[in-house]
C-alpha cells in the first residue's frame, strides 16, 4: 500500500488516477474532535477486486491545500469519474464544500 509523502509523487499518484472510470475514495482528518478539523488523508482505490487494501494508494495531504486543490480539479470534478465513498457528506465538508463537489 503506497503512502504519498511528497508532492510530486502525490500529483503524479492524482495525474495517475484521473484516466479511471470509478474510484474509490475516503478521507482522514486530523484534529477532528475539534472545532478546526483538518483533511490529512485520501485514500484512492481504483480496483474493485482488491479485498485486502493492498492497492490503496494514501496521499498524505495535511497542510498541503494545493494538493487538495489539484486532487479536486483532477479527480473530483470531473464527471467521467464515478466516486465511491465511504461517507460522502463528510468527507466533501473537506474536499470543496457542497459548492465544489
């Protein structure tokens, strides 16, 4: 399971997983039993038959909003690519709002 510290590799990963029909996605945010919750990570999968995670790819974006930036420009608001979350409403609260997504 690669885990993405560094932003080029993060954009490459992004650049990656923008040519997929349907991905599918999670967050984690640090600091979240407080009033100033933080996006920290995004999980990506994009194989269906993967059942033991071995293939998720963990982009660690804490700090980092113009990666979050690019990961919503390149993956998220593209309508090509079908998103599956695990809790949705939550996690767009951290990846562009309702406005965005």
């Amino acid at each position: 399971m690669p885990y993405l510290t560094e932003s080029d590799a993060i954009r490459n990963a992004i650049d990656h997983f923008c040519h997929f029909p349907i991905l599918w996605l999670d967050t984690e945010v640090a600091d979240y039993n407080s009033k100033t919750p933080r996006l920290s990570l995004i999980q990506i999968l994009a194989d269906s038959t993967d059942l033991t995670g071995e293939r998720v790819t963990i982009l660690d974006v804490l700090e980092r909003p113009d990666i979050t930036d690019y990961f919503i420009t390149k993956i998220l608001l593209l309508d090509r690519i079908e998103k599956v979350f695990h809790n949705a409403s939550y996690d767009c609260q951290f990846l562009g709002g309702k406005g965005k997504v």
